[in-house]
C-alpha cells in the first residue's frame, strides 16, 4: 500500500489495452491507494485482456468506451452514476493516429488524418470530461491525462501527434481554469518513451528508446511503475495546491541542452 488513502473514492480509467499501458500502470498506483476503479476499452478486441486484467483488483468494473462515439461515453457516465454516485479522479491515457500519418511526411497529413488525432488523442479530454462532469463536480476531483514532448519540440516521424498533445496540452490549462471553481484540477504527466502498443506504432520508436537513455539526466529510461507514482500524486491530495501543470516523467531529459 502507498501512504495515500484514496479509499471511498472512485476513478474512472480511460486507455488501458493491456499490462504495459501506461493507463494500467496509473490503475495500479491507484488501486494500491485503495480507490475504487472502472476501467474502458475500445472495441471488442480488446475486451477479453482488459477484463483479465480488471478481475485482478477485486471489485475493478469494465465498460466499453470508444472516446469518438458519444453514445458509449454517455453511457459510462449512466452506468456509474447509480453504482458509484461521483467521480473523483478521471485518466485519460488514449491516443490514436492513422499508421500512415505517424511515418511519412507531416505536411503531407490528411485533412481526415489531422481530424482523427486531434479528435481521439485531445477532443476526447474535454468531450469525456463535460459528459461525465456530474459525477466530477459532486465532490470535486483531479483529471490527469498522458502527453508527450513533441507537444513543444519536433519529434521525427511523432507528426500529428505532436499536434494533438499541443492541443491536449492547451485544453489542460483551458480546463483547469475552467473547472477550477468547482475544486477539479487538471494535470497532465509528460512520460519518456515507454514500449507500448502505442509507441511501437512510432516509427523508428527503438532508436528513440535507446537515444533517450543515452542524453538523460538519470542515464536511462522510465518505468510505467514511475508513470502511475506521478499521476497517483497528482490526482490525491498530495497535490491538492496544483493545477493546469504538466509535470515530466522523462529522467531528466527534457531539461538537456547538449
Ligand atoms: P497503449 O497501451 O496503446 O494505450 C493507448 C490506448 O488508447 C489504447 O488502449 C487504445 O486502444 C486507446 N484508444 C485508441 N483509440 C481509442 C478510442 N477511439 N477510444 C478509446 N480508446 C482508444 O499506449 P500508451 O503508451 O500506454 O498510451 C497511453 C497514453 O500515453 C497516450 O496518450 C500516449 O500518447 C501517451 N504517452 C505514451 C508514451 C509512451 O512512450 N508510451 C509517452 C508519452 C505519452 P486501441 O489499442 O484499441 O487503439
């Protein structure tokens, strides 16, 4: 058990594929707090896995969730208003690019393409949050989503995903003072790369991987464990003082000149 008791709280976890997700790691941290979890899937796929994953914390519920149907999110949002009553803490750990928008050239990205990032990968934080505001604002609560450096840098082959965490990025402040009257911080956590389903769909992730571990302050590379630490400090009290912040994750890389 961590020293933070999140116990009588719940938290709703968006993103988890399986046991490498960095919306698994984060499920974890929380679920050592003692919060009470729900986790969503996209699509049949990958129901079976995330169920297996789920019966592994007693009590852990399962909805299916595809963030680009409004439908399922409002239907997640009516499935845990009887059981649970509010929300207390939201992760947002998806994202989604076309294979062809992550490899070849960025100005040649399609007006489809651009749209389908920025909707699943940044839209997605705010729609999910305004649908299941009800429940957040009942006591307050914490939001944490997953961004990446290519918000503020360029990144080879990252293309529109850089763009959709500029926007994931924005929308974080934007949130925060918006919601920040009613006791809901937003945060976001800006990990190093991690192999995951996700990041393997970068090309030339591998190199990246190694490159990362090379120039790092710490001369090495992050765990999905350090991940789920940092976002279980910002969707607790422990944090309770910060608010529209991106915190990094990254061993020090970003802070690098040379
Ligand atoms: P992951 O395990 O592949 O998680 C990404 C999740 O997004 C998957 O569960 C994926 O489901 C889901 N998703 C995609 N489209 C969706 C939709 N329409 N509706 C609902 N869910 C959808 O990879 P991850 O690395 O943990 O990614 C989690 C977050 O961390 C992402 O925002 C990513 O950009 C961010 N991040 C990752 C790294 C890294 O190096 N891994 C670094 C910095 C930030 P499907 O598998 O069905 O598509």
């Amino acid at each position: 058990m961590y020293p933070i008791d999140l116990s009588g709280k719940h938290a709703l976890v968006l993103g988890v594929a399986n046991h490498r997700s960095l919306a698994w790691a984060i499920a974890q941290s929380l679920h050592k707090a003692g919060a009470s979890l729900c986790l969503t899937y996209a699509g049949e796929r990958l129901q079976k896995g995330v169920e297996e994953l789920a019966a592994t914390i007693p009590g852990t519920l399962v909805l299916p969730c595809d963030v680009s149907d409004d439908a399922q999110i409002d239907a997640v949002a009516k499935a845990l208003g009887p059981k649970w009553g509010s929300i207390e803490m939201l992760v947002h750990g998806v994202a989604f690019a076309n294979k062809e928008d992550l490899e070849g050239s960025f100005v040649a990205t399609s007006r489809e393409g651009f749209r389908t990032a920025l909707e699943v990968s940044a839209y997605s934080l705010v729609n999910v949050t305004h649908r299941v505001l009800p429940l957040l604002e009942k006591q307050g609560g914490a939001i944490v989503s997953l961004t990446y450096l290519a918000a503020e840098r360029a990144v080879p082959s990252y293309n529109v995903m850089g763009s959709a965490k500029a926007v994931l990025e924005q929308a974080t402040r934007q949130m925060a003072y918006e919601l920040g009257p009613k006791n809901i911080r937003v945060n976001a956590v800006s990990a190093g790369p991690v192999s995951t389903l996700a990041a393997r769909g970068i090309k030339g992730f591998v190199g990246m991987h190694k490159d990362h571990a090379e120039r790092a302050a710490l001369k090495r590379n992050i765990t999905q464990e350090e991940v789920g630490k940092a976002a279980l400090f910002l969707l607790s009290d422990l944090s309770s003082g910060v608010t529209g912040e991106v915190l990094y994750v990254d061993a020090g890389y970003r802070i690098m000149g040379v």
